[in-house]
C-alpha cells in the first residue's frame, strides 16, 4: 500500500512537471517564432516536452536532477515576474519569456555540484573527554559512503588515502556505503586494496551500510561472499554487533546497519564495555542517537545522510529531527556526521561538500 501512494504521488509530480515543462517550451517558442500558427507551436512543444522528460523517468539519471532545478528557478522568477511585470523593461520581460535566467542558473549550479563532489576535503573535529585516556590521545580518520564507481577512481582514491595516511591516524573508520548495488566486482575489489593500505597504529575497521550488500537489486555485481573476501583480504576488520578492545582506554562498538535487522540493542553491546573506557560507536546510519547517549557512549559517527547532497534534502532531513550533518554535543554523547568522501546516485553535490574526516580526541 506504501508503495502504491508512493508511486501515486511520483506520477502526480511528474505529470505536473511535464506540464510546466510544457508552458515553458510553448511560452519561449512563442518568442522566437510570433509568426507560426498556435497550434503548430503548441505540437511543437508537446513533441519538445516529450523529448526532454522521457528521461527524467529513470531516476538515477542525472537529466532529473537538471530539469527539476530548471523547473525549481523557473517556478521562483514565474512568481517574480507576476509581482513586478507592470514595471519590468520589455527586454527583460522577453528574457523571462524564453527561460534565460532558470537556463543560465541551473548550468551554474550543476557546474558547481560536479566539482564539489569531485574534490572531498578535509574536515577536522577535536574531542575532548573526561575519560582517562593517554595525553596524547587519539586521532581518528573516517571515511563513509564512498560509493565506489560514481566519482572516485584508483588514482583519485589513492590520492586521499595517502592524505589521510600523512595525517598519521591511530585507526582508520570505514563508515559503510563504501560500494552499492552499481559497483562492479572489479570496483569493489579496487576500494579495498587501495583503502587497507592506510597505516596507522590500531588498523582498520568497517561497518556495513545499507548499500554495500547490494541488497537493492536482485542483479548483483557481487556475493556477500566476495565482498567479505575483498574486506579481510586487505586486514580490514569487519564489525556486525561486535565490541572490539582497541586498547585499554578504546573500545569500539561496530553497529549492525539499522537496514540489516535485526541487530542487538545497543544496550546489550555496551554491557560489554568497560565504563572507565572511552566508548566510539561506529554506526553507519545515525539512529538511535537518544538511547546511546543515555548509555554512556562517549562518540558516535555515522555517514548515510550525504549531507543532503542535493539541496535542499538536508534541511528537510534536520526538519524531521535527525542530525543530517557536522556534530552535535549531546548530554552525554558527541556525536559526528560525514558528508561522506562522495555522494549516491548522481555525480552531482550541490549541498555541503564531500570530505573524509579527521577527529582527534583528547582529555580535558
């Protein structure tokens, strides 16, 4: 039933989105052609209509992306226009007429989303805890939703991976979405071999997102199998529910992704730790965040949100009371959430930017 309202309320959308399409097309070839006959530039602009939405039916073609903020700045100068028209020059007028300014915007913005998410930054955190941990502390890299196959590469992931081994860690944090369902066998074999070359003194851990099984396709690239393989294969340790000693002021707590259920209940896992620790619980998706913090974790870090990616999902990810990105300072907990090193679906970036993060935890 889900489903069918979901579906229902798609086609709704991109019905209407066709139409407006439509007014637009019929509106500028009235521009360029005052001479033809109304009902030639009306087929006209059906036809064009036509041509420029079959596409938008796939929706991980990034065409949607461009048409829908076409739509979205051509939606915000509709309603300027009506406010201002009786005082607006007719050159400027006519440039509304043929959709100039939503063309020219939109070029802008989607220019600038395929650089943003092409070049990750550093992004850099420091914690401070009562816990009785070592003076120099710790310092923590974490990489999430990679996503391998969409933006980064061999050469541009080892790259980073070299950056963040010059920043020496003490433990490296793959924070799951490291492949999805459009990486292939090849790709996902690449993503492991370059990221477990990252030195640093505790190793490196990784915890499934909802992605790296390739569980949103019945077409698999590859098996749980060959991923597992690829993994430990390179001396990443894989953490499902697991509570791993780091040493003897570190624990770590590697959450089973929400997606993966079921999972044991944090409590249970932190049962297992000793409370005079420095408690991280590494969580791919960042739920659950008001029991944990009642339970005593000192830092939880999660990726899953992109940050939005495209604008303004974040805002409306905030609006539903969920951290969509940066940290947050609970009662109890700190909690840290990556953009991630790239993004799902679209090679596009237009809210917040890639990054893999650097978190250095120190006492008071």
């Amino acid at each position: 039933m889900n489903f069918a309202l979901a579906l229902i309320v798609f086609l709704i959308i991109m019905l209407s989105l066709a139409y407006y399409i439509y007014v637009l097309i019929r509106r500028a070839l009235h521009v360029f052609f005052p001479q033809k006959s109304v009902k030639r530039l009306r087929i006209t602009a059906i036809i064009l209509a036509i041509l420029v939405m079959v596409p938008t039916f796939n929706f991980f073609s990034s065409w949607l992306i461009i048409v829908l903020h076409i739509a979205s700045f051509a939606i915000v100068c509709d309603i300027l226009y009506l406010l201002t028209r009786k005082w607006l020059p007719k050159k400027v007028a006519t440039l509304h007429h043929i959709t100039l300014i939503p063309l020219l915007a939109t070029a802008c913005i989607i220019s600038y989303g395929y650089y943003n998410i092409h070049h990750p930054i550093k992004t850099t955190y420091t914690i401070e805890t009562s816990k009785a941990i070592p003076a120099v502390g710790y310092k923590i890299a974490f990489i999430s939703d990679l996503h391998t196959g969409l933006t980064l590469y061999r050469k541009g992931l080892e790259k980073y991976a070299r950056e963040i081994e010059q920043q020496k860690p003490d433990i490296v944090l793959l924070g799951g979405d490291l492949v999805d369902e459009h990486t292939t066998l090849d790709e996902l074999q690449m993503a492991f071999d370059v990221l477990g070359t990252i030195d640093s003194r505790f190793g490196t851990y990784f915890v499934y997102g909802n992605h790296d099984e390739s569980n949103y396709t019945n077409d698999k690239n590859y098996s749980k199998k060959q991923l597992d393989a690829a993994i430990t294969r390179n001396n990443i340790h894989i953490l499902d529910d697991t509570v791993t000693p780091i040493d003897k002021h570190f624990t770590l707590i590697g959450r089973r992704d929400l997606s993966l259920a079921p999972r044991k209940s944090a409590a249970e896992l932190m049962k297992k730790v000793d409370k005079t620790d420095f408690s991280l619980m590494l969580d791919h998706q960042p739920v659950e965040t008001t029991e944990n913090n009642q339970l005593g974790v000192d830092l939880m870090m999660s990726g899953h949100t992109h940050a939005g990616q495209i604008w303004p999902a974040g805002y409306v990810i905030e609006l539903m009371g969920n951290v969509s990105y940066g940290e947050k300072k609970w009662s109890n907990m700190q909690q840290i959430v990556s953009s991630g090193i790239a993004g799902w679906g679209y090679p596009i970036r237009t809210e917040h930017h890639s990054e893999y993060v650097i978190v250095t935890v120190k006492p008071q």
